[in-house]
C-alpha cells in the first residue's frame, strides 16, 4: 500500500505545498464572476428574444382565435402586447434596448400588427443588452418570426 508523500519524503504535505494549491484555488474562485459577467448579457438577450418569439406566436394565435387584430407596441421599460380585450405588459431588464424596424425601408414602426388571417405587418426586433444583441424577422405572409443571430 502507498501513501502520498511529500517532497522531502515525509507523509503529508508541507506548507508550502498546501500554499501553492490555495493560491491556484483562489486565483480559480476569483476568475468565476469575471467570466459569468461575461456571459451574463449574452444569455439575458438570448433568453428575451426567447420570450418575446414565444409573445409574438401568443399575439398570432389570439390574433387569428378572437378574429381581431393584435398588436405588440414597445414601452420604455418593455412592450405591451394587445388583442381583443386582453392586454399584457412584459418588463425586460433596466440595461437591455429593443427597436421595431420597418424590414423593408428600415423606418421605425411605432407597433407591430397581426391580422386575423394569420399574416403580419413585416419587421425587424432588434434586442441590444452590453453589446450583445439578437435580431428577429416577422415575415408578413405567414408571420412567422425567425431569430436572424
């Protein structure tokens, strides 16, 4: 049977030896935060533009079930979806912008529209939190809403 020694041949380990192996844990433990910072913007984006594809197939099947047309118009601290007698507020994070473009002249619309027969007003949703930002199309055929990256 072997037993871990130590350098200098003793069982155990030395002071130094338990140093250096808490120095690498701590340099380990404090490299953590800096990293989920990092990463943090990218999943709040990716997991509203998430949320908002799910709002946005919400607003079509209401849109084509209480025959009326539904609208999605942005708030300064998210968007409002309508559509019939329902209204829904979502609130998105303090640091994340959202833009409602146009998809063919790129002007910005003030809401985007789906129609009782299931086809929408085409656009473009940009969604921009520290640098990292998704984009989505709505076709306007079928309204259907694609993330484009």
């Amino acid at each position: 049977m072997t037993t871990a020694t130590s350098a200098t041949g003793d069982r155990g380990f030395t002071l130094i030896e338990l140093l250096v192996a808490l120095a690498i844990m701590v340099l380990i433990a404090a490299s953590v935060p800096v990293a989920l910072n990092r990463m943090l913007p990218g999943r709040r984006v990716a997991v509203a533009a998430d949320r908002l594809v799910a709002d946005l197939q919400w607003l079509q099947s209401e849109s084509i079930r209480v025959k009326t047309p539904g609208q999605l118009a942005l708030l300064p601290d998210g968007y409002r979806m309508d559509v019939g007698p329902r209204k829904q507020n979502v609130s998105l994070p303090a640091t994340m912008r959202v833009q409602l473009r146009a998809r063919s002249d790129e002007r910005e619309l003030r809401q985007l529209t789906f129609f009782p027969d299931g086809t929408a007003v085409p656009a473009r949703v940009s969604m921009t939190d520290s640098g990292r930002d998704v984009d989505l199309e709505v076709g306007m055929l079928t309204g259907r809403v694609n993330k484009v990256r």
